[in-house]
C-alpha cells in the first residue's frame, strides 16, 4: 500500500453567462444610436449651453436653490418632529391641532400656498410685527410687503408644506419602533418626554433615513416653484437669460444639468448616510457600487482562502 | 354680344361642340356667383375681395380654414377673458375676428406667455402673433411685423400717487413690477442704468410673468409703479377696484406700433393678412372696433411691414 495519491486538481471552469453578454451588447447598442441621434438632431446648440453652463448668474441661482432647498428641509423637519409628536399625544387639542396643519398643508398645492404667502398675505395683514404678549411692546415691525421677500415667501410656503409630510413621515417612523421598547423603560420609570427623546427617537431615525432622504432630493426640484414668487432660484436666472436671448432650450438644458447633478450629489448623500444609520441592523452590510467596483475589476487572487 | 341670349342658348355663340359651350357656361357661372365663406358684403372699388385674398393665403391654411393666433390673454382691454370664462374679448381679438371674416377663414386666438411667443412661433405652433406686441428693430430679427395699432408707454401708479411719480426719472430708487420680455421691462433697466450713471439709486425691477401679477404687486404696495402699454394703464385706471385702485401719472412717451408678427418663413400669409388690414382699415371696419374700445387714439392709416423704428 503506498501513499493515497493526491486527487486531481478539480478544473473549475466559470459558469458562462452568454446571454448577460449579449443583453449588455445590445442595450450598449441602443444607448449609443439614442446618443447619436440626440446629438445629430440639433435640436440645442450645445455651444450655447456650454456658454451659460457657468455663468455667474446661473451659479448664483445654483447656490440659492441649494438654500433654500437646505432651510426649508430644515424648518421643514424641525416643524415635522414637534407635528408629529403632537399627533401622538394623549392631549386632544394638540393632536386635533397638528391633524388640522397637516390636513390643510397637504390638502393644497405647493404652488397656491407659494402664491398666497407672496401675494395674498400683505393684501390682507398691512404690517408684520413680534410683540411681547399682554403688552405694547413691539420688539420687530416691518410693513408685511417688505417682510414678505420672495425668500421668505419660497422658506414659509415650502417650508411649511414641508412640514405636513415629514410629519407624516416621522409618525410612521416613531410608531415602527416596537411597542415593547415603550414597555421597558416605563418599567424603568421613564417619563414619556424621556422616553421619546432618547429611545423611541434614537431608533426611529433608521426608518426616518430613507424617506427624508426622498424629500430632500424632491425638494431641490421643487424649489424651482419658488421662480413665480420672483426667487432668484436656478429656474428663475435660466428663465430670464433666455427670456432676453430667447435660447430657451439651451437655457433650461443648463439648469436641468445642474439639477441633475444636486440630486445626484444627494442620492450618494443619503445611501452613505442610512449605511452608518444601518449599521447595527443587519451582520454585514452589502458592498457599496466602490467596493464592488474594486472588487470585481481587480484581478482574484486564487488560493490564498483557506 | 348679347349675355342674356348667349346664357339661355351658348350655342348661339356659333360654337358647334357642345362641350366648349357646356365649359363657357360653367366658367360664365363661377364668375357670376362668386363662391366665398365670407361675411363680408361688397367692397370698396380697388380693394381685394375675400375670394382673393382667400386665395393668396399658403395652401395648408386654405385647407384648414383656419388661422391660429399667438396670444398673452391677460392684457385688458387688448386681448382679455370675459370674466368668468375662456371667451377672449378686446382690441386685438376683434381686429383677428375681422382680418379673418376678410380673408374668409375662422380665427383661434391661442393663450401663450408673452415671452414665449417668438419660439413658439418659429415652432408653428400657431401662424401668427397678436399680443399688443411691439414692432422694434431688435425683435425684426426674429420675425416680420404688419403694423396695426400705435401706443406708447404709460406709467400707472395707486390712486392719488402717493410716491409721487410723474415721469420716468422719477422712478430711481423706487421698485417698478412689470411683464417680463416687454419692451417697458427693456425701458425699466435702461431707465436703471440711467439713474445710476446720474449717481442716484437704481430702480428695482420686477418682472412678472403676467401683466396681471405686476398689477397685482402694485395693488399691495410691494412695487411703487406698473409700466405698461397705454391705452391698457388707461384701462386698468379706469376699471380696477371700481377705478380706485390706480390711476395713470404724466403723458404716454415712446410711441411705438404694434405689429401682428409672423415668422420668417411665411411671407405669403405676412402679405395676405396686410392685405386684409388695409381692406378693413379703408372700409371702416377697423375704426369701428377701436372707437368700441375707445383706443380710437391709436388708430393707423397704413399697415406697413416691418415699419417700428425703435431698439
């Protein structure tokens, strides 16, 4: 008897996967005429677009689309979280009244409550000012149509509306929380202000991720109604470059290029952002598009694994 | 030659084929009645009649009997809605109802933003454009002009002018609301640089995409004054809040035509349609609208083409 003969070395041949490759061919096909006829077809002259691509007042509008898609993101969350925490409230008048905001800011279109705030609100109410309650004294008074800027109107009308829906948002996210975490801490002797804001909170902000997300990225492009209140946003400059030089498809592939590359700024934004808010919900997160990248084009190094 | 023998009997002309005298009679015929959807009687001696000028229009507009008219409802009393419908109404829209009971076709007046026009136009989207649009040399680059109407620019400020504004000068560190893509937008940044070059204040202007939305800012005080046409601040004067709301301040200035604008490419209906105008203008057609609306003031002897002088 003499020594077991090493078995022969197994010959793995990969799984070819000839229909991937052809798909790819043909939809790599198609892409490349829909380019080729986009460009052929003239219907802009790309010089042009190149020519406003950067120009001053385009990237003027670039950066107050960005601020005002931010703040009213900002109020909108802000207003969102005490909304809903309201909603959830054993007080029936402060979950009736944040029902009644979030019905009425919902239930009307963006585009109404942008015009009211900037043409019916200083029709009605003459002067804007903060006074001190019970009192006479007025620490801030402005006439209503100097207050009511077209920034203020575009912060206050989709800041508002904001708010109705990430109220929503936010409701769905504290009641995904499992109603047994509630339990414990009142078992700890937690009172319901504590307990919201440092265990259901904490661990709705998972579900809140996503969706905010969303909003976000819609926001940026619905700042561009901010333009009929006279806002200086990306619409707005785009509209009245091309109201003098009449290059209106040029002009508006500008801006939709710069919207194009906000949102996708955002949509990496927030997957890296709900990966970290992931990270103690599943054993192993799934490789990001880089690391799969890496992956898949570096060459496999065989026999190292044990 | 006696016709009235000739008709009962052709073949008293002489001609023996029965056929030349069945053609000489149709053709006898046709002359006679002369077949046109017009309802417009008989013209005066040297202007074309409808059947004509029907004639003359491009083929596909023959087809369709019909013209689409380019136009920003929403500046009374030029073009506006009736209130409380889509029925347009004013200067403009009975003048296009005329030109097109001359040439014998139906006319549809198109709502379209101002400042949209001129691509719309070269989009065919509609055949012509008529929205109290001024005839200026800069915009004969993009289309041709028949001159139709003449107004100058009025300023119209609230009632009993409480920023005092009496003239264009006194616009310098005040706020001006007004159409975009309007020849007073273009007066409103001109009169800015003016100001700041005299070392005053600039004005600030705001362009709405209505005129209606600039008299609305007006109204609210945001903006301290409204340049618009003429005849339409007169309007606006006269009618808002029951004539409360506005008044008009100084005299109107920078007179200038308005023009009906076609694209480049359609001369042969640009000629048509001047025909047409100057048969209303010499049948008194044309000075009955007006004096409806009052704007008799801006009444044009000729339609020219291209005729607007100014930037």
């Amino acid at each position: 008897m003499g020594q077991p003969t090493p078995p022969d070395q197994i010959l793995a041949v990969p799984l070819r996967h000839r229909g991937r490759w052809v798909a790819a061919a043909v939809l790599l096909g198609l892409l490349a005429l829909l380019i080729r006829l986009i460009v052929n077809s003239r219907f802009a002259d790309f010089a042009v677009v190149r020519q406003f691509l950067f120009n001053g007042s385009i990237l003027e509008g670039l950066r107050n689309t960005l601020v005002i898609s931010v703040l009213a993101q900002i109020v909108g969350i802000t207003l969102g979280v005490i909304c809903s925490v309201m909603r959830l409230a054993k007080n029936p008048v402060l979950s009736i009244t944040s029902w009644l905001y979030i019905w009425f800011f919902r239930g009307t279109p963006v585009l109404v409550q942008l015009l009211f705030w900037f043409n019916a609100v200083p029709a009605v109410f003459k002067t804007f000012a903060v006074s001190v309650p019970f009192t006479h004294v007025v620490l801030y008074q402005k006439p209503m149509v100097q207050f009511m800027t077209p920034f203020m109107a575009a912060l206050l009308g989709l800041g508002l509306n904001e708010g109705a829906y990430m109220a929503e948002i936010v409701r769905a996210a504290i009641i995904s929380v499992d109603e047994g975490q509630t339990e414990a801490a009142q078992a700890l002797g937690m009172r319901a202000g504590l307990i919201m804001r440092r265990v259901i909170l904490p661990q709705a902000m998972r579900v809140i991720i996503p969706p905010t997300g969303n909003e976000f990225i819609s926001m940026l492009k619905t700042s561009s109604l901010a333009s009929v209140v006279l806002y200086g946003e990306l619409l707005r400059r785009a509209n009245d470059i091309y109201s003098t030089n009449l290059r209106v498809v040029e002009l508006l592939l500008d801006a939709s290029i710069w919207y194009l590359v906000l949102t996708s700024v955002a949509t990496v934004g927030q997957y890296y952002l709900e990966r970290r808010f992931a990270r103690g919900a599943s054993r192993e997160l799934p490789l990001t598009p880089l690391q799969r990248l890496r992956r898949n084009l570096l060459p496999v190094r065989a026999g190292t694994a044990t | 030659m006696d016709w009235g023998r000739v008709m009962s009997n052709p073949a008293r002309l002489g001609l023996r084929k029965p056929l030349v005298a069945l053609v000489l009679l149709a053709v006898a015929a046709g002359g006679v009645s002369c077949k046109s959807t017009s309802t417009a009687t008989s013209s005066p001696s040297g202007t074309p009649s409808s059947a004509t000028l029907f004639a003359k229009l491009p083929a596909a507009i023959q087809t369709s009997k019909e013209i689409q008219v380019g136009s920003d409802v929403g500046y009374a009393p030029i073009e506006f809605f009736k209130e409380g419908t889509q029925q347009v109404e004013g200067v403009d829209y009975d003048i296009g109802q005329a030109l097109g009971a001359k040439l014998g076709v139906k006319v549809t007046f198109v709502n379209t933003p101002f400042d949209g026009q001129p691509a719309a136009l070269k989009a065919k989207r509609f055949d012509m454009v008529m929205s109290a649009r001024t005839d200026t040399k800069t915009r004969q680059a993009e289309v041709d002009f028949v001159d139709y109407f003449t107004a100058g620019t009025g300023i119209l400020v609230q009632k009993g002018n409480p920023k005092n504004i009496n003239s264009l000068d006194d616009l310098c560190g005040k706020t001006v609301a007004l159409e975009k893509g309007t020849t007073q937008a273009d007066v409103a940044d001109g009169q800015s640089t003016k100001c700041q070059a005299a070392g005053k204040a600039t004005v600030n202007v705001l362009k709405l995409d209505k005129d209606t939305d600039a008299l609305q800012q007006l109204k609210i005080g945001r903006s301290d004054a409204d340049l618009n046409d003429f005849p339409v601040a007169a309007y606006n004067a006269k009618t808002s809040g029951g004539g409360n709301d506005f008044q008009v301040t100084g005299q109107q200035f920078m007179s200038a035509p308005y023009g009906i604008a076609f694209s480049k490419d359609n001369a042969q209906l640009r000629d048509t349609v001047q025909s047409a105008l100057k048969a209303i203008i010499a049948d008194g057609t044309y000075d009955q609208i007006l004096s409806t609306w009052g704007v008799s003031a801006g009444a044009l002897k000729t339609a020219d083409i291209n005729g607007g002088t100014g930037t």
